[in-house]
C-alpha cells in the first residue's frame, strides 16, 4: 500500500455591504474589518467541501 496526501477544503463565505467611495476603497475597508475581527466568519458560512488527492508525478511514483 502506498500513503497518499488527501487535501480537505472547507471553504466559508460572508457578503457583507460597505460604504465607500470606489470598489477598491470598499475592498480596503471590508479587509481591515476582518482584519480587526468586525467579520466572524463560523460554522454558519460553511459554503462546502471538497476532497483532493494531488497527482503525482512519473517521478513520484
């Protein structure tokens, strides 16, 4: 039997609305306030999962 390396995403998700003068500003803003644990992202933004085993080269092998 060979050990294999199993990667497992679960990836979280929040929309949350900013108010800001252009895009980037609100991009900006939204990062600090994650930054600064404003946004919680939890159990409750759980978006799915997913299971990847990597391939492996010839030379792996």
């Amino acid at each position: 039997m060979k050990d294999y390396k199993v990667q497992i995403k679960e990836p979280l998700a929040m929309t949350v609305t900013v108010e800001a003068e252009s895009a980037a500003q609100a991009r900006a803003i939204a990062e600090q306030r994650y930054k600064d644990s404003v946004y919680i992202l939890d159990a409750d933004h759980f978006k799915g999962v997913t299971f990847t085993v990597p391939v492996r080269s010839e030379r792996d092998r």
